[in-house]
C-alpha cells in the first residue's frame, strides 16, 4: 500500500545520502518520516499556496490593482466542521491499522495546518494589543522558526479558539492603557 510505497523510497534514499553517523538511527528516521511524509508533503504544498498568495496579494496592493481587501491573520475563523475533521482523523488514525489509519494519520496533520493558521491569528488578536506590536512580532515568528515545538502550541491554541473565544474577549475589553 501506500506506506509500503513510502517506505520503501525512504529506504532507496536514506542510502543514497546515509552517512555512518545516520546508520544507527537510519531505523528510527526511516519509521518517523515514513509515519507522516505524505502529510508532511501535502502541508508544505498547502502552506507554499498560501504564501505565494500572500504574495501575489502584497503586490496587487502595491501596484494599486487589488480588487479586494487583504485578508488579515487576526480574523481567521475555521469552519466547525473542520474540528470534527480534525477529530474523526486523530480517532481513525489512533485506532485504525493498515492504510486506513495511515491516511488518517496524515490527513489529521493536514487539518493540523488551519488549526495552525487560526492559532497564528489568535497571535496576531493577542500582539495588536501591544504598543510594539512589530518586535513583538518579530520575537515571536524567530522563536517558532527556532524552536519547532512552538508550532505544536499554536496549532493547539487555533484548536482551542472555537471554545475559549480568545479574541471575541478581546474585542469586546479596551485596550490596556499605558499610566503616565
């Protein structure tokens, strides 16, 4: 199947690139990238989709020709059904064996993807309330390039929006004023 398929080019390439150091870990990495390569493939292709147009957006709004406003990343809201998307593919993936729960396994980290973007607009709801919103934004995208395990707390964060209602809280209080 398609795990057999995946395995197989993960070993064909681990051993044209294996160093001698690797070769004791070459079991382990071949199982983990094995477990969530295609899942890994499809966020990477979604994620170039929306940077690139984030992109072609910046430049349609810098040479005047935008026909829309530019979405901002504060008001990102998921559909609900996502969730259960989100769920029913971690319930299948946890439970189910053979492809069925490989496909899950990997479609549950696509899901992962809008759970992440919604939570990089929690973020933004978050810094916009800070007088330096910019290095406050700065500090917080070189800490989830530099420490991946970040991401996994932003995803968790987009998953808990739809309960918690981070930012309908927000909007509703003033923003803090500095004293004088």
């Amino acid at each position: 199947g398609l795990e057999g398929a995946v395995l197989a080019f993960m070993t064909a390439f681990l051993k044209s690139v294996g160093t001698a150091e690797a070769a004791g870990n070459e079991a382990r990495v071949k199982t983990l990238i094995t477990a969530i390569l295609p899942g890994l493939v499809g966020c990477s292709w979604m994620f170039m989709v929306i940077v690139n147009g984030a992109l072609a957006q910046g430049l349609l709004l810098g040479l005047q020709r935008h026909r829309r406003p530019p979405p901002r990343l504060g008001d990102i809201v998921l559909p609900s059904w996502l969730l259960y998307a989100l769920a029913a593919s971690l319930l299948i993936g946890v439970v189910g064996d053979g492809g069925v729960g490989y496909i899950a396994r990997n479609l549950a980290l696509m899901f992962a993807l809008a759970f992440f973007f919604q939570g990089l607009g929690v973020i933004h709801a978050l810094i916009a309330r800070l007088k330096a919103r910019t290095m406050a934004l700065i500090v917080f995208y070189v800490l989830l390039i530099l420490l991946g395990w970040t991401a996994l707390l932003v995803v968790l964060l987009g998953i808990v929006e739809p309960f918690v209602a981070i930012r309908a809280r927000l909007a509703s209080r003033p923003p803090r004023q500095e004293e004088k």
